[in-house]
RNA sequence: GGCGCUAUCGUCUAGGGGUUAGGACGUGAGAUUCUCAAUCUUAAAACCCGGGUUCGAUUCCCGGUAGCGCUACCA
C-alpha cells in the first residue's frame, strides 16, 4: 500500500504545519502528535513549519503559543521552526516555473469583479468557480499587461478534461474529475502566495515524504498532485486524518469551551495523559488484549510510538469528549510518583494565593490523589491545609444525621480530650477515636463527621486521620473549639 | 446548489459473510467504607434505511438518507 512507495523505504520526513491565525488547537495538537508518533516510530525527522502567509491574520504571539504547546505536549522537533514568510523567495521561483511551463497563467480579474459575478453565478446558475477567462488572454498581451504594471494574479490552469487521483493512506483512492478544479490562485496580485502554493513548493523543498493532516485538506489535495505533476516531483504518501466534533457533532470550536492545548495545561491535564487520550482520538492499535482480555486504553509514550501506523488511523469523525480525558488524566495522576505529583500541583496553589509549603504539600498529596481528575482540582480539594483561617461553613454540618447539636458538642467535646493528649500519628489517632465513640455509644458515622467538618470545615474530605496528623494538634483543637462555638451560636 | 468523504451502544472504538457483536468512558444498581473519592461486582445500551450478491448479510456491491469537509487573491 501507500506505505511501502519507494519514498518511504527512505528515512521518512514528516511536517506539523501550523497557521499562526489562532493558538494551538486540540485538532492542530492531534495532527502534530500523529505526525510525531510518524516520525518517532520509524526513525523519520518531524519538521515544525509555520505557515504565516496570511500576514494580516498571522501573529508572533500565537507563533509563541503554538510552540510552548508543542513543548508542554513534549512534542519536539527535528528540523524548524521554519517560516514560509521567510521563504518568499522560493515561491516566487516555483510560480515562475510553473508560468514558464505554461502550466500557470496571469489573471487581471479584481476581487471586486470575481466576488461579483460568484454572486451572479451563485444567484442564476451552477457553478460558482472562477470562469478562466484570463487563460484566453494572448501570451504576448499578457506579459505587455504585467509589464505595464497591471496587478495580476498567478493562477493554475487546471486541464478541462481528465480526472486527477490520488492514495490516501488511511481513505484509500480519492479521484476528482478535473472539471470540478477550480483554475486556483498560486500568487496574489501582491506577489504572496497562496496555501496552495507554498506547501507545494515548501514540501517539495523539504522533501517530505508524508503529509499527514487533516481530513479537511482532502479537497484540495488534488490541486496539490496538480503541481507536483507539473513541477516533475515525486508525490508524497497523503494521510488524512479525520477531524474532531464537538459533542453536537459539529466541528470542535471555541463555543465547545476549551479548544486550546494550553487551555488544558491551566486546567491540569497531564501532557502524557492528553497524549495518550488524543492519540486514541480516531486511532487504534487495533485490538490489544490486556491480561483479563479487555481492550487496553492506557498507553506509555513509548508503548504508544511503538504501535503506530497509518493504518489505524479510522476514516470518520470523532467527537471530543471531556469525561474521557478526565479519566485518562486521573488515571495519569494516579500513577504518579507522589514527590513528582506534588510538584506538578504546587503551581496552582501558588496561583490560588496559597502558601503551600513544599514539604506540607508532599504530605497532603497522597490524601487527595485519588480524589482529583484535574491537577487543578488539588486546590478545592486541599486548601483547608493551607488556609490559616477556615473559610465559614454552616454550622449545621456539624450536626451528624440522626443527631443533634447537643451530641455534635458531646462528640466535639471529647474529641479535644482524646486530641489532647493522643500522639498525632493517623494511627493512634484513629485508635483513640475510635474508642471514644465506643464510650459515648456512637456509631464511628456519626462520630467522625462533626470532627471532620470541624477540621476541614467542610462534609467530604480526605481520610480524617491522615488529616489530622498533617494539620497538627494545635490546628485540630483550635478548629474544633472554633466548632464548639459556632454550634453553640446555633442556639 | 456542486464536488468529495464518512456511517457499530450517548461517546471513543474492536470485529467481521454464520459471533451471546467485544472493550473503554459515561450512566444505573450493589459491595466496601469515617465522608467524598478510589476499588470490586453487576445492569441497561449499537451494526442508519432500502435493494442486490449469497444457503446466509451488520460485514461485499448499488441507491437513499444523514453528518462532515471543500467550494477565497484564508490556511
């Protein structure tokens, strides 16, 4: 198949090339991983290009955020970044070999007129391509009008009859008569190429031997095999790769919520989970049987280089789901070496305004690890560590089910005695607590509840002994008087 | 509108001419438990429709439908 064409026994040359329009997108990250896992797997070099052609929507900024998504996701490349607005030179050369072959045309048309009669077209008839009636311009009367400075446009002319095909890796032959190819622009009138253009010719030149991109590039693909014909150069191996939905199955966008890598990065995915999830994302290993015989879904980057191909790639659409990459991330977080998650949380204390100590924080990690999908999550779930002073709760939380606030006060109450003079270790702590209910006649429910309210200051917490430990005698009794108070206030 | 592509549980998918159509996420129930989580068990849940080929189609072919993509001097 498409695989095995003799450009690809050569070590094979991948690019990621992304339009600096806009940040990095889920989709574009997809596209980039493929691209990597590629390259990775059969030794190839992975080429970041940066395609900024479109210099009024193009900015430095996303140039920035492109790349520092690229790094978080741990995408590294070989070659790059390149960009085409610093190559200009060698579109120019490829058009006018292409004019001189004949295989490109000038066109004198305005945008003004072209946009006027699409309308005209749109409104009466079919076919709203553009109509090629400056390929019928005389040759010598073309060049007297460039050289009298008339604006002119570079367009390709496309054959009127004929067909033009080409091997998709993962959608299998793709054919489009030529009829139905638009005359396309090469050069605008200002002398900057097109997209059609300049990844022809960049793609040529860096003699890339896959293309993998998205599936909504098939379109055009075959006014790209158009140029490779007529600029006598080997066709690369096309993969198209289909595209992410958002959950009402349309394309993912930015009123789906986060459509930014480094959205999620804020949000406190893990780069080797979000790897793993959008590597699954429209692509399989095919059926890889774990030892109960269930389908594996956790993929170490290596595992994940190892096992891919093209062919796995699935041909249609894929909606993004989040509760997905929430599991695949607390899966991630959970394998986690604790000192490693306990750094990788620490940040979005810092940017909560909580002084988390460092080695405070090693302690609290493995409390609240199983109980946080996001790293981000570690904050609500952790901050009473932290927090000096116990954000206000409703003292009737202190109140275990079945009881009432005088119980809640004989529980407290003995709670301070047995904290008092218990050691702090989780342990003894549990033990002597767990005595005290039995003396009060308690069931430990009800027991250990108004404690943990009082302590954390709120109804679901980490385990309540390893807690305590951490916080220390004197926060845990100072909470607990603070709790005595509040329900007294009760009435 | 034209052209192209696609179609298995709600979602991601495995599979493939004869299967109890498998797994994962999510959802329901239960177990465990100091709460919440985590964990374990378990349940519900799918081959778009119509023809054809065939002894037999979810699988192969054709058509329909739907969805998506392209239809710029954007990429």
């Amino acid at each position: 198949m498409p695989e095995s064409t003799p450009s690809a026994a050569k070590s094979p040359r991948v690019r990621f090339a992304p339009s600096p329009t806009g940040y990095l997108h889920v989709g574009g990250a997809r596209t980039a991983l493929f691209n990597w896992l590629f390259a990775r797997h059969l030794g190839g070099t992975f080429i970041l290009r940066i395609e900024d052609t479109d210099f009024e929507r193009s900015s430095e900024e996303m140039v920035g955020g492109i790349l520092e998504g690229m790094r978080w996701l741990g995408l590294d490349w070989d070659e790059g970044p390149f960009f085409q607005s610093e190559r200009l030179a060698l579109y120019k050369a490829t058009a006018a070999r292409l004019l001189e072959s004949g295989h490109a045309y000038p066109c004198f048309c305005t945008k003004e007129e072209l946009e006027q009669r699409r309308g005209e077209a749109a409104e009466a008839g079919r076919p709203l391509m553009y109509d090629r009636r400056c390929r019928r311009i005389p040759r010598a009367e073309a060049q007297a009008r460039m050289a009298a400075g008339d604006p002119a446009a570079l367009r390709f002319a496309v054959s009127e009859s004929g067909s033009t095909s080409f091997d998709d890796a993962v959608f299998g032959r793709v054919e489009i008569a030529n009829a139905e190819i638009e005359d396309f622009v090469l050069l605008r009138s200002d002398g900057i190429p097109t997209y059609h253009l300049s990844v022809v010719a960049d793609d040529i030149d860096m003699r890339l031997t896959h293309i993998i991109r998205g599936a909504d590039h098939i379109s055009n693909t075959p006014k790209q095999v158009l140029q490779y014909r007529a600029l006598g150069a080997e066709l690369p191996v096309f993969a198209h790769v289909p595209l992410i939905l958002g959950p009402d199955k349309t394309r993912l966008s930015k009123r789906h919520g986060a459509t930014s890598v480094l959205a999620y990065k804020e949000m406190g995915i893990v780069p080797e989970a979000f790897r793993n999830f959008l590597a699954l994302l429209g692509w399989t290993p095919g059926a890889t049987k774990d030892a109960n015989g269930k389908d594996r879904e956790i993929f170490s980057p290596q595992e994940l280089i190892e096992r891919f191909t093209l062919g796995g790639i699935s041909r249609s659409n894929a909606v993004f789901d989040n509760d997905k990459l929430a599991w695949f991330n607390a899966e991630y977080i959970r394998a986690l070496p604790v000192d490693e998650l306990s750094r990788a949380i620490q940040p979005f204390f810092e940017q909560a305004g909580l002084n988390a100590a460092p080695d405070r924080l090693l302690a609290v990690t493995p409390l609240i690890r199983e109980r946080i999908r996001f790293l981000r999550d570690a904050v609500s779930v952790a901050d009473f560590f932290f927090l000096p002073e116990l954000a206000p709760y409703d003292p009737a939380d202190l109140i275990p089910q079945k009881g009432d606030a005088a119980l809640a006060l004989r529980i407290l109450q003995r709670a301070r005695e047995v904290l008092g003079t218990s050691s702090f270790d989780h342990v003894a702590l549990e033990q002597k607590l767990r005595e005290a209910a039995t003396a009060l006649g308690v069931k430990t429910g009800p027991m250990f509840q108004p404690i943990r309210v009082a302590v954390c200051g709120r109804r679901n917490a980490p385990p309540l002994f390893e807690t305590m430990a951490v916080l220390g005698r004197q926060v845990c009794l100072a909470r607990i008087r603070q709790a005595e108070e509040r329900l007294q206030s009760l009435g």
